[in-house]
C-alpha cells in the first residue's frame, strides 16, 4: 500500500487472509484504519464447543462445528502431519486435485458455486503445479501456530479478537461456525453482521451481501 501511495487503508480477508488482516495493524500502526473479516471460529484442533447457554443460532453452529470436528477434519490432519505425501497425488493427478477442492466447496458452501468458478480454481493450482506448496503452506501455519501456542501459553482452541491490537473499526461478517460470545466475548467488533447465507466462501456464494456489507462499514472511515 506504501507503494502505491495510500497513506491510509482499511483490509478484508477470509480464512488464512483474516489472520493476516488482523495482523496489518501491529504491522502498519495508525494506517490500517479499519478491517473486515469474515468466517472467524473456533480453532480446529481445540476443544469441541460447548452449546450449553448459546443462543440457538449459535447453539447450530457450534453443532455444525463439532460435527465438522468429527468427521471433516482429515484433509487438515493430513496437511498438517504428512504435506509430501498428499503433495504427490495433487501434482501428478488432475482427478486427486479436482476431487480435494470439489469436496471442500460441496461440503462448505451453503449456496451452489457455479461449475465456472470451481474449474477456474482448480486450473490455477492445477496449471501451476500448485498442490505441493498449498500442502506444504498448511503444514508449516499449523506448526508455527502451535509454538506460537506453547510458548504464549495460549489455549489454542480460544481463537478470539483480542481488544488491545485493534484498529479503529472492526467488522465480522459471520459465515458458517462464527459464534460471536466466543470469538467475540468483549464485544471488540464495531460491526457484526449474520445473513443466514453464505458459508465459508461468501465473495463466491453471496458476493452482493459481502459487498454491502463492505460498503455500509467502511463508509464511515472514508
């Protein structure tokens, strides 16, 4: 952004890109005037959730996350323990690489992604011979995650917004398991917004809602 001269800028991500944009600040302190993110939950590898006194949206969601816990993890225990081996099957085969993302996208999208979009994805990484390095990216994050962990001792399953790193505004837009009373306990988001649709790919599955909510937010750090 310092390159191409904007002294002030607000950030949004999902998923790997939401870590990241709550990161600008600490990275570039009184610039990031704002940040957007969407689908934040609990850690994967933490602890089931506890429904006991969630409300009933948040009690479906932490359902959906527990049963996600049990049955839908494979792909990241896989990336996370043995990336060389899943790495080969992603390089040498266009079927093993179609199969692994079109699972994701049926089994995380709450509204259809059209075929177009889904074979544009897998081209990228297929062209690119890209499989390896994503296998790869998702091993060294989780094992840096878990030292980070271990020597903050911080509880790994407690993946909240915390209120002291925080630029101006905050903003979730809630997808799939964003259970605000967990991610959120301190109330430290300025703006939190739950459509009811979308799940973890929202700019694919409900681009109009993304961008509203986009506008409606930052226009009051223009």
């Amino acid at each position: 952004m310092t390159r191409l001269g904007y002294e002030r800028f607000a950030a949004h991500g999902g998923d790997v890109g939401a870590g990241i944009t709550g990161m600008l600040p600490m990275a570039a302190p009184g610039r990031v005037i704002a940040t957007h993110i969407n689908g934040p939950g609990p850690y994967p590898f933490g602890p089931p959730v506890d429904q006991r006194g969630l409300n009933e949206a948040d009690a479906a969601r932490a359902a959906r996350f527990n049963q996600f816990q049990r049955d839908g993890l494979g792909y990241l225990h896989l990336m996370s323990t043995r990336p060389a081996t899943l790495a080969y099957a992603l390089t040498d085969s266009p079927i093993a690489q179609l199969a692994w993302i079109t699972e994701k996208f049926t089994e995380w999208s709450d509204v259809p992604v059209h075929v177009d979009d889904l074979v544009t994805t897998v081209s990228l990484y297929w062209f690119t011979r890209s499989g390896a390095s994503s296998a790869h990216f998702t091993y060294e994050g989780i094992q840096a995650f878990r030292t980070f962990a271990e020597h903050a001792n911080t509880d790994p399953g407690a993946a909240t917004l915390a209120p002291g790193g925080v630029p101006t505004g905050v903003a979730v837009f809630a997808t799939d398991h964003s259970i605000r009373s967990l991610v959120d306990p301190a109330t430290t988001a300025a703006r939190w917004t739950e459509f009811g649709r979308g799940g973890h790919f929202p700019a694919l599955e409900v681009p109009e809602l993304l961008a509203q909510d986009l506008r409606e937010f930052l226009r009051a750090y223009r």
